[in-house]
C-alpha cells in the first residue's frame, strides 16, 4: 500500500536521521493524519511480562 512504501522510502532516504527508525518514518509519512489513542493503549506485552518475573 502507499503508507508502507512511503515509510520504506523515507527509510532509505533519511533513516540516518531518525532517532526511533521506524516511529520517526510513520511520523513524517502520517503527517496530519495520525489518530491520537488513550494512553491505556501504552502497552509493551513483552516487557510487562518479563519484568513482573525478576
């Protein structure tokens, strides 16, 4: 779709520039047109996970 080759564009084009890669490309591509979630959604499944156990 547009959205994913836009990203991998800007990747290819300034990845270098990007501080979080992947974040920071959506951020340019989705520009104006990001939808803004409650912060209950601010999850990391994996890491919660891990760090509950030590």
């Amino acid at each position: 779709n547009k959205i994913t080759e836009a990203t991998i564009s800007a990747l290819l084009t300034d990845g270098e520039k990007f501080r979080f890669p992947d974040q920071d490309a959506l951020n340019v591509v989705l520009e104006g047109r990001a939808r803004f979630t409650d912060r209950k959604w601010n999850y990391l499944y994996g890491l919660v996970g891990d760090l509950e156990r030590d």
